[in-house]
C-alpha cells in the first residue's frame, strides 16, 4: 500500500497537483464527487476510506447510511477541466464493519466486481471485455420547465434543417444537414468535427482508447464516439470518465450535450450498443469456422442468455421512460428479441466483418446510456452466463436467425416473433418476475432488485401524470 501512495504523491509533485478529488457513482448512474488538499492523501485514505452519507445516493436508508469510500489508485489521471490541478479517481464503496470495512453489495462498482469473480468461479471464461458505442446529441441550446400551468421544452442545433431559414452565424450557413441524412457527414455540413476531436484527444489522455468517432444519422448535431473494448469493471469506469469528458469539453465550448435516448421526435435515437467478447487462458471462446456466422457454441448460447433475459434486461439497460421511445421501428434501433449477422433490426447483431477469432464477436444494440454502466455491462455478462450454463439454444427456441429486414414483415409474421417491452413499466414487471439468473452468486443483491424497481416504478408514475404539449394538441377540443 506504502508504494501505491508514493506514487501517487510522486505523480502530484510531478504535475504540481494541490487537489485529490474522488469520484463515486450513484445508483442511478451520475457521479458525484468529494475532494480533499492532495497532502492529506496517505495510507489511511486507502486503508479506511473517507465517510459520506450513502442515504443521499439512493443506496442505503438514513439509519444505515453511513459508509466509507476507498479510492482505487489504478484509476488515477489529471482531470482536464479543473483551475487548480487536481487529480482524479474513482473507487469502491465500503460498509463500516467489524474487524475490517466490508465491500457494500449494492455499489455499482462492486457488482460489476463481483459479476467478474463470479463468471471466474464458473470456469466458463476468466474474461468478459466490452466495447460501447457512444451516441450522443450535441445543442447549442436547451430549455425545459414543468410547471403547474406550463410544460415545454425546446432545443437548437445550428447545423439542424430547421435553421435554414435562418441566420445561423457560427455555422456552415446553407449546409445544414437534412431529416435523418447526418451519417459520415463531412466539412463544411459536420459542425463539430474539432470538437469532437478535442474530445477524442481528452479521452486518450485520460487512458480511454478511441477506434472512432464520427457523425451519426440524425441530422440535428448527433454524434457517436466508439472506444476500444476493456474488460467489466475498468470499461465501466471508462463510460463514465467517457460521458464526464463529452459534457465537460461540450460546456466549455459553449454547447450543450445529452445521451437522451429520444431528445427529438421523428429524428434517429442515441443507444450504445455493446460489443461482446469472452476470453479464457488468452485464447478467445466465440470463434467456431463451421458455426452459423462463425460463432461457437458458447458464444450461442451467450445469446441464447440475452434473448431469454432480453425484457427484463431491458429494466436495467434501458431505464428511463424516454429509452423506450427510441426502441420503435424505423430508426434502426431494436425492438425484436432475436439474433442475425448484419442485421441492425434485431436485438443483436454479428458484425459480417469481424472475421478472425480474436475480432468474431456480437453486440447487443438495445442498451442506452441512461444506464448506470456497472449495472448495465454486469447484467449482460450474468444472462450469457445463464445462456451459457444452461445451452440455451436461440434457434431452438424461435429467436432466428432472423437474416432479413424485422422491420418490413407482415402483420401475421409480426405476431409470431417477441418484441421488447414498449415501456419501462414492462421491462420493470419483467425484472421482478425474471431476475434468479442476476442474484446467482451473490452479483446483484435481491434487495438492490427491490430498491430498483422501487425507484423506477416511482418514476414511471411520476412522468405519467404529467400533462404533456403532445396530449394538449390531441385532446383540447375533445
């Protein structure tokens, strides 16, 4: 421990550090943050963690609330957007106990942990590793307000279609993309090119490794930046440096940016689809050169796990009620529970073009990133286990593969292939009643289940009361 804080003081004296700030993760997914003069940091800060009231992170009631964090100095980089250097970390969650603070079950961070530990006893593989895809809408403004006698919300984008009538200074004026026409959008048309370059660049500093970023389908500034695939935990703590640095350099460059799924009706909606590898003894388990699409069986009933537990998944991948107004048909987001090469209507695609071993994998295309990562990447690799535990076979069971357009079958062919649940009040019904393959090992605990879909069914009631703008032009003169 003694040489882990020599090198953190080391680094600080280093970079002229006079600030260490801590950073944890609520269970919803934001973080939250607390810091201290950098020479306080020492053995004790690693050894007994710093208090803090867990009650107001939603983990823990007032009258157990009190809980200790322990940084992880693995996770320590310069934070780009801070006056006075300071460095940052993330870390672990800890439950005051006797003789020594035990790992609290519920943080976000110990579950995915625990899922990794879990997946190792099985024998099954001793790596899971992940690669996201990030998409996000960028603005140049936004506004919204509830009150009793006012609902609304509006957003622009200088490079929106609707701004053409406009004078749009700042902005390639004539050049604004149309509905649904921004993907691979080049100069003069991509507005955010440098930007999203800034972001990219942060990243790298930051240990996150980008493959790309680029411009995506919906015209009105959405974008998409994918990283190179890490395994549970430490891709995890990559999402969220990844969303803190994308709004971060958005701010300071005077924009605004949001991973709603849906921030605007008619246009292309933000997901962030997961790519899926397992590993075993450095050797990949998803290549089979005489399996459909070249996939082995493990990596089949993997998907056999996802399609099994594709609904109530979706409680914990897709968990705000805007998710489920992106998963409709028409916008190559999912909402058919089955499996195909190349097929972006189904809830998992097989890329055509990873070929070798070490690149054949799959992803799952209906996660957002409203979802608390360690939550969201920990149930995936808990349902493949399930899958894979089990030989769930997708095929056998009706899943596919579907190698053809989901979105253009008849009515009768509609009713004969499952569809993912249209709200999040129907992936929350699908948690309660399908959730043994997640308490399996201890990963997620039953009462995190409870407090979820507490939380979440408060909030599907909440938004439903609400008088909308949409229900006024519908229903006025009724």
């Amino acid at each position: 421990m003694s040489n882990k804080v020599e090198e953190i003081l080391a680094l600080c004296k280093e970079k002229d550090v006079r600030m260490i700030d801590f950073k944890t993760v609520d269970l919803q997914g934001r973080w939250h943050h607390i810091t201290i003069p950098a020479e306080r940091f020492c053995e004790d800060t690693l050894k007994y963690g710093i208090g803090f009231d867990g009650s107001n992170f939603g983990y823990a009631s007032v009258e157990k609330s009190d809980m200790v964090f322990v940084p992880d100095p693995g996770t320590a980089q310069l934070d780009p957007f801070t006056e006075i250097p300071t460095l940052s970390m993330t870390g672990d969650v800890m439950v005051i106990d006797e003789p020594e603070n035990r790992r609290f079950g519920q943080y976000a961070r110990s579950v995915t942990k625990r899922a990794e530990e879990y997946m190792r006893e099985t024998g099954i593989a001793d790596k899971m590793v992940v690669g996201p895809e990030f998409e996000f809408y960028l603005f140049d403004s936004v506004s919204f307000e509830n009150k009793p006698n006012k609902a609304s919300f509006e957003v622009d984008a200088a490079e929106a279609e609707w701004n053409t009538g406009e004078k749009t200074y700042g902005a390639a004026e004539g050049y604004q993309i149309a509905h649904h026409d921004g993907y691979h959008a080049a100069l003069p048309q991509d507005t955010t090119y440098d930007l999203r370059n800034d972001i990219c660049l942060k990243m790298a500093d930051w240990g996150v490794a980008v493959k790309y970023h680029h411009h995506e389908v919906g015209g009105p500034g959405q974008l998409e930046v994918e990283v190179e695939p890490e395994s549970l935990t430490e891709m995890a703590d990559k999402t969220m440096v990844t969303k803190y640095i994308i709004k971060n350099v958005s701010a300071q460059a005077g924009k605004t940016a949001t991973f709603m799924p849906k921030p605007i009706h008619g246009e292309a909606g933000s997901g962030m689809h997961v790519h899926i590898w397992l590993w075993k003894d450095g050797k990949p388990l998803f290549y089979d050169e005489k399996g459909y699409s070249s996939l082995s069986d493990t990596a089949i009933y993997f998907i056999g796990g996802l399609l099994k537990h594709a609904a109530s998944i979706c409680a914990i991948t897709n968990p705000s009620t805007n998710s489920f107004k992106r998963l409709v048909p028409g916008f190559e987001a999912p909402v058919t529970i089955g499996y195909a090469t190349a097929n972006r209507s189904s809830i998992i695609r097989i890329p055509a073009y990873a070929k070798t071993p070490a690149q054949k994998r799959f992803e799952l295309r209906n996660p957002d990133a409203t979802c608390n990562p360690y939550y969201a990447y920990a149930a995936i690799l808990m349902a493949g286990l399930d899958g894979i535990q089990n030989k769930i076979d997708p095929h056998a069971n009706g899943w596919g593969p579907y190698d053809f357009n989901l979105f253009n079958l008849s009515e009768e062919d509609k009713k004969r292939i499952t569809g993912l649940p249209k709200s999040l009040g129907e992936a929350l019904d699908a948690l309660e009643a399908d959730h043994d393959y997640l308490t399996a090992g201890g990963v997620f605990p039953e009462e995190l289940i409870r407090n979820w879909i507490k939380l979440k069914r408060a909030e599907v009631e909440e938004i439903s009361r609400i008088p909308t703008p949409a229900e006024f032009q519908r229903y006025y003169t009724l």
